[in-house]
C-alpha cells in the first residue's frame, strides 16, 4: 500500500507525536500520499481527550498546509478530517470541505457525540449505525468510510441485526463506489470474546464476508494515532489472516 489517508495528530488528545512526524515516518514507510484526518471539532464542543476544539481549525491546516509545501517533492498530503454524519450539521461538513481536501466517516455513534458505540451496541444501534453510513454515503460529502463494522467493539454476538446491517453497508457501498476500510488500528485491543469465539473488535470476519458478496472496494487504513503506526505493516499481515480465503476487492494503491 502506497497511500494512507486515515491519520491523527496531537490535537484529539488521545494520539501523540508532532505532524511533521508523521509525515516523515510516512516518507520512511515508503508512502505516496498521507492524508490527515483528524477528528472532527464542533463548536461550543470542548472534549479534550476525543477531539480538537474548533478554533484548533485554523492551526490544524495550517500545518498540514505548511508540510504539504514542505515535503512537496518526497510525499502527496492531503487535509481532511474524520467526521461521524448527523444530519443537522450537513452545512458545516460542507464548509470544512472549502477548507480541506476531503473527509473521512467514522462513525462512533449514533447520537450526536453521545454513547459511543465502542462502549455499548444494542442491535437498535446497530440498526442506526447502518442508517448513518447509508445517509453519509448518499450526502456524496465523504470519501472513504472507516471502521464500517466498528459496531462489533461494543457487543459481544454477531446476528441478525449485524448481518442485515452489513448487508445495507456492502449494497450502498457497492452502488455508490464508496471504498470500506480495513482497520490496521483495530487490533490494538486484542482478542475479544465473542460467542462465536475470541476474536478482533475489528476487522470481523463475519462482516467481511459479506462485504465481498457485493462488487465493493477495499482499502486498508492505519487510522495512525502514532508516527510508528505508519511504519508497523506487519499489521497488515494479522488483517489478512483474519480474512484469510475471502475474495475482497483490495486496493492497495487507492486514489479518490
Ligand atoms: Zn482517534
Ligand atoms: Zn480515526
């Protein structure tokens, strides 16, 4: 893979080191282009630990802005920020993409900044997160969906909700030409215990099985909170075991 376009920086509070950083850890990785996406700030929102605060906006692409100069000639970068869609603030997704170069879904919950799906999903969530991915993907505001079965790290049994939901994902996606992540991040959290037996949060085997029954796209993304993430592909290989045998549509050389 030659392009990474889900990465952090500082700003969000939960991930470390410097953009520049980055960059060059990207350089080092071999990349042609890092794509920054950071999580999205909202105004009057102030949470420290899970994203930038609004007037972060400014300084956030402006430094992107300025590496992007920087390092012109050794790496393509490009701004954008990791958005989850609630449909009241269509306007202001809008705006942000006067201002940077695309952006990102990554839907954590389904009620606006509330129980994020990673701590809890009921198959009512489950249901709505299907719904927000399918509303995002017709918006045509995103352009690349991340995590789309983030929804597994916060239940511990696979379905008939989870099954129908990766059915309404696949189908858009596919329709839509929407690329689906495979998340390298995901297995940070270890193995799980699920009834169907211990696996990863994500990638879930089961979910991707169905992915590959619609003609979708596949791409994997670091969602780098760490300079060094960039640089660790043997994240790639523990993916490939857990889809080992399903005939995915990768692009490893994905361009928007
Ligand atoms: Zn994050
Ligand atoms: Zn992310």
């Amino acid at each position: 893979m030659d392009a990474n376009y889900h990465t952090h920086t500082s700003r969000c509070g939960h991930a470390t080191g410097g953009d520049e950083q980055y960059v060059r850890a990207a350089i080092d990785a071999g990349f042609k282009i890092l794509g920054f996406s950071d999580h999205v700030p909202y105004e009057g929102i102030h949470a420290p630990y899970d994203r930038m605060d609004y007037d972060q906006i400014d300084n956030y692409l402006a430094s992107i802005n300025n590496l992007k100069e920087k390092y012109q000639d050794k790496i393509k970068i490009l701004s954008g920020f990791e958005v989850e869609f609630y449909p009241q603030y269509i306007d202001y997704y809008k705006y942000l993409l006067t201002r940077c170069d695309y952006l990102v879904l990554g839907q954590h919950n389904v009620t606006y900044l509330k129980d994020d799906l990673d701590c809890y999903a009921s198959d009512d969530d489950v249901e709505k997160f299907a719904e927000a991915l399918v509303q995002a993907m017709e918006s045509g505001l995103f352009s690349y969906i991340a995590h789309p079965d983030y929804f597994m790290m916060g239940r511990r049994h696979w379905n008939e909700t989870c099954i129908a939901a990766a059915h309404k994902i696949s189908k858009k996606a596919a329709e839509l030409k929407y690329p689906l992540e495979l998340n390298l991040n995901g297995i940070r959290h270890g193995h799980k215990p699920y009834k169907a037996g211990l696996a990863y949060v994500y990638p879930y085997r089961p979910f991707w099985e169905i992915v590959a029954q619609y003609d979708t796209i596949c791409v994997y993304g670091y969602d780098a909170h760490h300079p060094t993430t960039l640089l660790e592909d043997d994240r790639i290989i523990t993916i490939n075991k857990i889809i080992h045998g399903i005939p995915l549509n990768i692009v490893e050389n994905y361009r928007f």
